[in-house]
C-alpha cells in the first residue's frame, strides 16, 4: 500500500512515520470502528470543532 511503501521510506532516510490525519464531520463520528489486519489507526481525527487524539 502507499502509506506502507511511505512509511518504509520514512525509516531508510531516517524520519519518523508519517502522521495519519482523518477528516470528518463530527455526526460522523462513532465510538468504535471494527480493524481488519491490513488498517492502521489514525493519529489525528479533526472536525469542524474539534481535533481527537484516538487512543
């Protein structure tokens, strides 16, 4: 996947992977959300009004 090839990218030159940011709308939002093997969480969700840390 790109965000993998990236991130392999980001540890040959030495660079911290990069930040993964979801944007959305905040009736969008939802507790939880099931992860298959191949998903990453996010490091950033921002809405309108507000920027969540998932932890």
């Amino acid at each position: 996947s790109f965000l993998r090839r990236l991130t392999e990218h980001y540890d040959a030159i030495g660079h911290p992977p990069p930040t993964t940011i979801g944007l959305c709308l905040a009736p969008q939002l939802v507790e939880q959300v099931p992860l298959a093997a191949h998903d990453k969480m996010l490091d950033l969700v921002v809405t309108p009004t507000e920027v969540i840390r998932p932890q």
